[in-house]
C-alpha cells in the first residue's frame, strides 16, 4: 500500500491535472526524400512568412566527419523544398572542418539568422553566422563571432520588447566540465555580453532554452549529465541569473526545446527517461509537456515510443497561426516534423 500511495502521489506531481488545454497532434512528415547525405541532426525551425517555415540542420558522412555541412529546406505550400547545402567547414584547399547545430531566429527587423558552429569538436569549435534580409533567398558571407561567443548552441535566441537579444549558450571544457551561458545583445547582435549561469553550481549543463513570463521572469532550462532537466532564473531580463536547480522532468543526456506560447503557457519537448550506459540510451520516446509556472509540467503528447531508436534533439515554435511545430532528428537518417493544434480552451 505505502508503495502504491507513493506511486499515485508521484504521478500527480508529474502528471497534474492542470486544466491545459486539449492538444491534437495533426500533422506528421519527413522532410527528407532520398536525403543527399548518410546521417543528419540538429535541426532547428521558424517561420519566414506566414504559412512558410524553413528548416536547417547538419549532414554528411556522420557527425564530426569532415565532409558535414549546414542544409536547409523551404515549407511551401505544404511541401517541403529539395535540401541544399547552405555553409561548410572548408577553410582552404587542404583543411576542411564539420559543422555543427544550426540555430534558425528571424528578429524583430525581419532579418533571418543562421547561426552554426564549425570546428573538430564541441569542446574545439567557433561560433559562425550568416544572415538574409530577404528571407533567406539569399544569404550574407560567413562572419566568425567573436572570440569567447559561440551563438547559441542548440537552441533559439529571444528577442524582448526592448530589442535586448538573449542567445542561450554554453560550452563543453576538455575536462568533461558543462557550463551553460547567456550571450546578450543590446545592439541587434552586433556585439554580445557573456553572462554566466551559476558557474559555481554543481550541474552539469548545456543547450539552455530561454522562456519568459508575464510578470517579467525569464526561466532557463537546460540539458544535463544528472538525469532531469535543470532550471534557473532571472528577474533583471537576463543580466544575472540564480542557482540551477532540478526540474522533475527526466533528461536521459539528450538536447530539450523549449517555447513560451502566446497564451504565456510554457511548453518543452523532451525525452522522458533516465540515462542508460550510454549518451544514446534513452532517446527513443520523446514528449511534449506544457506548465503554467515553469516548475509542474503536464505530458500533452507522445511524439515517438520507440525502443532502441534515436528521436532527438527537437526543436520547437509557435506560428503566427497558433499551431506550434516542432522538428526533431529521425533515427539520424532524416528529420521529422509534426504539427500541434489545440482543441478547445
């Protein structure tokens, strides 16, 4: 009995009933047909024009091979364009590096970015960015950022009411040490400030997502090597941010997504399991949760129920339409991308 009660008491604090609205999954696809590379992953996601996303990501021979590159696909009229390369590691005609995590972010001008990091490792590689004033038609020269700024490094920036550019990143020290940090922008990325996330705390964290809240909060929550998602927060529109601390949510070592609706409801993608032997154990089931206060989540959706395959590192907005549209990895061998609706309210 005392077993059961602890179960039941634990399954409400995951599983509140909240009064959230109904959620319908209503579309699901690949976007890859007879993809022009063995392995991709990381995608990202976001709306250019109403009714019109796009979609970028890395792919190549397999990750960290030489020959990786960032490719993109255009949504349009409900199909989605043939893939082409838009930017590579190739520094001269004999050293050439991977690319790595695209993050897509169209900013208040209407500017389009692309950010992506290129270098031989995670713990080696630079920040890099293009950029498009015309929708991603056409797309700037490559510009390295500068030193000790990486962009952001899986997730999408926030832009705030004042124009301030908040971009979540972190960095992976040789030593196997996690840092999550915060690079702000008060002149539309021209130059950025580096704010640090309780670089004193014991977690270790990477791939932040940012959401915000009415009463003027701003919650970070990240990525770990302890098993759930871990938080942390700010009330100076991210100059300082507090202690990191655990969520509820498990985190089996794999990137999260994160978005705050229109309706300020927060929503994350996640996948729900404790860590295995293995980074990659743990990545096949992957949900969709939704919270009011950024501490008790609600499952609302069951993307993928595998079992040994990897459904990873999602990536997730809002249109202009309501519908929120999430991108993930599809057992490395495409991206999937599936379409929520809510039902009533």
């Amino acid at each position: 009995m005392k077993i059961l009660t602890t179960l039941a008491i634990l399954f409400v604090f995951l599983f509140p009933c909240t009064g959230q609205d109904t959620w319908k999954k209503i579309k699901e696809e690949l976007i890859l047909t007879n993809p022009p590379f063995k392995e991709c992953h990381a995608s990202t996601i976001v709306e250019v024009t109403p009714g019109e996303l796009m979609s970028a990501w890395f792919g190549g021979t397999r990750e960290s091979a030489k020959d990786v590159e960032i490719w993109i696909s255009e949504l349009k009229n409900g199909t989605w364009s043939k893939p082409i390369s838009v930017a590579n590691g190739i520094v001269n005609d004999t050293l050439r590096y991977p690319c790595w995590n695209p993050v897509l972010f169209r900013d208040q001008k209407a500017t389009l970015h692309l950010f992506y990091k290129v270098g031989p490792n995670p713990r080696e590689w630079w920040g890099m960015e293009i950029s498009s004033v015309n929708n991603g038609k056409t797309w700037s020269r490559p510009e390295r950022l500068p030193d000790g700024i990486l962009g952001p490094i899986k997730n999408k920036p926030i832009q705030l009411a004042d124009g301030i550019m908040l971009s979540p990143s972190s960095t992976e020290s040789r030593d196997g040490k996690w840092r999550a940090h915060i690079e702000r922008s008060a002149d539309g990325g021209s130059t950025w400030q580096f704010v640090p996330i309780d670089s004193a705390g014991g977690f270790d964290v990477i791939q932040p997502s940012i959401l915000h809240y009415k009463d003027g909060h701003l919650q970070a929550v990240c990525r770990s090597k302890q098993g759930h998602v871990i938080q942390a927060w700010s009330d100076d529109n991210g100059k300082t941010w507090g202690k990191l601390t655990p969520l509820a949510l498990f985190n089996p070592n794999s990137g999260i997504d994160a978005v705050t609706l229109k309706d300020g409801v927060q929503l994350i993608v996640y996948n729900p399991q404790t860590p295995g032997k293995e980074w990659f154990n743990g990545r096949a089931k992957l949900h969709v949760a939704v919270s009011t206060d950024g501490i008790t989540w609600k499952d609302i959706a069951v993307l993928e129920n595998g079992t040994m395959q990897e459904y990873s590192y999602p990536a997730v907005i809002q249109t202009q339409d309501g519908r929120v549209h999430i991108t993930y990895t599809y057992d490395r061998k495409n991206i999937k991308h599936v379409v929520l609706e809510q039902l009533s309210k």
